[in-house]
C-alpha cells in the first residue's frame, strides 16, 4: 500500500508525500528490520527524485524517506547506494537553475537543504561499511568531492 502510495506521486502527490512520511516513521521505528522492505521503497524513492514532474515539495519528502531508511539499515543500503547519489546529484543540478520568484528561491534553498541532509544521511549510514572497507571508503569520498 506505501509503495503505491509513493507510485502515485504524479495522480496524487499528497498521497505520495504520506507514503514517504510513512516510511520516515517505519524507518526510525523497525530500523534494521527495515531491510526486508527497504528495496522496494528505496526504488520508489529514487523514482519519486528523479520525476520532472512532481513538485519540489515531494521531492523533499522523498529525500528525508530516503535519508531515514539510510540510517536504519545502514550496510545494508550499500547496493542502493551508487542509484541514490545518482538522484541526489540530479536533483541538486535542477537547483541549480536561476529562481524567477523569491517563492522559487525559497524552495530551491529548501531543496539544497533536503539534498545535504539525505546525503549526511547516507554517509552516516554507510559509516560501518566505510571503517572496515579501505575501498568503499574512497568511493564514499568520492561522492563527497563530486558534491562539493
């Protein structure tokens, strides 16, 4: 029912928006039980970035979901890891169009601001996989570099 809720995000985007609050909830909640569900969302998440369509809004909402589900599975999320960060950095290059409006300056800060928060997220996430692994540790700085 969550992941139809984040599917409908271009019909429905408030359904979308409770759908990925609903994942933030269950996240902080189930924390490494999360991962029998995680790829799934974490699909729908990334869907949810990436579409041009839907408002910058639910993208926020997509990105704190994506941001949580990091945390709670922490290693785990390593596979999504690469597709994720591929959202982030498009959703950070769609911040970088010039603002017609000070509401459209307004919710482009708030997005850059969503965007370094999923991105702490994951880093914080993968921090276990990254002290045992010499390798995955540079491709995580990498990811550091690129976005700075």
């Amino acid at each position: 029912m969550i992941v139809a809720g984040i599917q409908a995000g271009e019909s429905d985007e408030n359904s979308c928006r409770f759908a990925c609050g609903l994942v933030s909830d269950l996240s902080n909640y189930l924390e490494k039980n999360m991962i029998n569900y995680a790829s799934n969302f974490i699909d729908g998440l990334n869907m949810v970035i990436r579409n041009m369509i839907l408002s910058a809004e639910t993208k926020l909402h997509a990105m704190i979901a994506l941001g949580d589900l990091c945390l709670a599975i922490e290693e785990h999320f390593q596979q999504h890891l690469v597709d994720s960060m591929n959202c982030l950095f498009f959703a950070a290059e769609s911040t970088l169009l010039i603002p017609n409006t000070a509401e459209e300056d307004e919710t482009s800060n708030r997005l850059r601001d969503a965007i370094i928060d999923a991105f702490i997220s994951m880093i914080h996430g993968m921090q276990p996989v990254a002290e045992s692994n010499q390798a995955f540790l540079k491709t995580l700085s990498g990811y550091v570099v690129h976005m700075l």
